[in-house]
C-alpha cells in the first residue's frame, strides 16, 4: 500500500485544515480505465474554526459515481507506449474539490504506469466538470479527494 504517501497527503491536509477523502478500489472495468469513487476514509477539517469529523454530504461527480467511471473511460487516453508495451498498473491523485465545485490541483501520489499516466491523469482531474462540493450545516466545505485510476488493457 502506498501508507508513506497517503500519511504525506493527510499530514499537509491537516496543516491545510482541509478534509482528506480516500477512496478503495472496486474492481469495476470500463474499456481502458477502471476507477473507484467510493469514499472509505475521511479526516478532519476547520470549518469556521471548529473541526469537523465528517461533512454531512460528500462531494459528487455530476450524475453520480456511473457518470464519473463514464467520464474517465470515454477522456481518457492511454499513453502510446505503455499501451504498446503492454504495461498496465495503477495511479493514485489527489486532489482538491472547492467549495465552487472546481476539481484542482491533482498531486499524483503513486504512479505504477509511467510513459506519461500521471500527465494524463492530472489532465482528466484538471479538465473535469464541476462537481456538487461537500456541505457542512448547509454550508459549501472545500475537501481533498484521493481516487486511484487503474489503467488496464482489455483483450
């Protein structure tokens, strides 16, 4: 597991004073791309000063999590080289949701695909629409979502 990078991740979330959200693979396959988005882990936040455990509702992708899957499997464009080598792996972003709903700064915190994934990756989180943001007591939170994108060659 990627335990270094992700306690790096909350660590900067912490002093950020930002929400972390972690998300587990779920095994779903779309054409190239398999992704997850079923938030597992969540941190501390500041809200106005006081510290929140959990927002009352998470962030969406518009249309739900099937929209997401649908966005990076049609957006999604397999690096030349790794598609014609056959390598075929994981990279983990996070990134943050603002209270706006903009998807920013993708920090790519694992890449087990190489020849131009992570580029890829932080092009789809920087090209994505905007997302439903988090709410806390009614009130939009900005979060850090973290989602892997698993890169697989369909035979």
């Amino acid at each position: 597991m990627f335990s270094q990078e992700k306690n790096a991740v909350l660590q900067k979330a912490k002093q950020d004073s930002i929400r972390v959200i972690e998300t587990k693979p779920m095994g779903r396959v779309l054409n190239s791309v398999s992704t997850n988005v079923e938030p597992v882990y969540e941190d501390v936040i500041s809200v106005k000063g006081e510290l929140t455990v959990s927002p009352d509702e998470p962030p969406v992708f518009p249309g739900g999590p099937g929209a997401l899957a649908e966005y990076l499997e049609k957006e999604l464009i397999y690096p030349t080289e790794a598609l014609h080598l056959g390598i075929q792996g994981v990279v983990i972003v996070t990134f943050s949701i603002e209270i706006n709903g903009q998807a920013t700064g993708p920090l790519i915190i694992t890449d087990k695909v190489g020849y131009g994934a992570s580029e890829e990756v932080q092009r789809l989180v920087q090209s994505m629409p905007k997302w439903v943001p988090a709410y806390k007591q009614k009130v939009a939170v900005p979060v850090y979502y973290t989602m892997p994108v698993f890169f697989k060659i369909r035979k």
